[in-house]
C-alpha cells in the first residue's frame, strides 16, 4: 500500500514541507559528477564495492546547476532520511524533468535505512537540463512491507563508504 500524506507527515516530520498528495519531493542538497580518474575498476566483484569517484559540482552564479548530455550525477539530497521499520521507498524523477530527459537510476530505500541518500541521473538529451538550487527534483514514495522484512544494515547505512574526491 502507498502511504499518503498525512501518513507521511507522522512518519517523517523532517520532510513535512517536502510531502505532496503521496509521496516526498526530495530536493538538492548538492550535486556530483561521476568520473574515474586513475582508470580503477568500478562496479561490484565477489561481494566488493567499486564505486566510481565524484567531484562536487558548483552552481552557477544563479544558483543553477547544469547536467551536461550524456553524463552521470550523483543527487545528494538536501537532509539525511530515516525509513522506519515496517516501510520502504522506491524513487522516481520528477515528472518534469523526465519530461526533458534526466533518467534516474532506479534505487530503494529499505527498511531501517538512515543517512543522506545519493541518487545517480543521467542526462539522456542532447541538450544540457538545468535544475536550481535546493530544487524538488526527485520523489520518494513510501510502500508498507509485509512485516518480514529486515532492519538494512548495509554498507551506506549513515553515510558509509561513498566518498567525493576534493
């Protein structure tokens, strides 16, 4: 079942001026740019975690930022989240910018999860698509599991294991 607003609201106080009809308008907190400098392996290998490197980008003067076509950013979001028991999260591009060709890379958030989350975009337009800072740019929608699932304790529970390269 998707839980509606002002379930929401009661299961995550932080977002309330985030929560829409059903589901959490995540908003910028910064943006990164995917690279591999040194050419390391990246992707996973026996269990073992490659993650590419990423550089903060800066926005504009404007406070804009753009994503250039065909390249990968990571969304860092503007304020950690908890999920709590009993809940997960899928998330989803806003319908606008799906609209102009920024394609997120499907993720879930699961059950118990606390930290900031890390969303990976690619711009799929021949044209750059610009988002200002702060911008609701991705929507979590919260489902109710069946009561068996786990509590995560993975690797990126509370900010674990991805780090930017200055």
């Amino acid at each position: 079942m998707i839980i509606g607003n002002e379930n929401l609201k009661r299961l995550f106080p932080e977002f309330e001026d985030c929560i829409k009809e059903n589901g959490i308008d995540l908003r910028i907190g910064s943006v990164e740019h995917t690279t591999n400098r040194n050419n390391k392996l990246i992707g996973c290998v026996d269990g073992t975690k490659y993650l590419p490197q990423t550089y903060e980008v800066e926005p504009n003067s404007d406070g804009v930022y753009k994503f250039y076509p065909h390249n990968h950013y990571t969304i860092v979001i503007d304020r950690p989240i908890s999920i709590p028991d009993g809940y997960c999260q899928f998330y989803f591009i806003r319908s606008t910018f799906a609209r102009c060709g920024l394609m997120i890379n499907d993720a879930v958030g699961d059950n118990g999860f606390e930290g900031t989350l890390r969303i990976g975009v690619y711009n799929a337009n021949n044209l750059p698509i610009t988002a200002g800072l702060n911008e609701a740019i991705i929507q979590a929608v919260t489902i109710k599991n069946d009561d068996t699932a786990t509590t995560y304790n993975g690797d990126y529970k509370e900010d674990k294991i991805y780090e930017s390269v200055e």
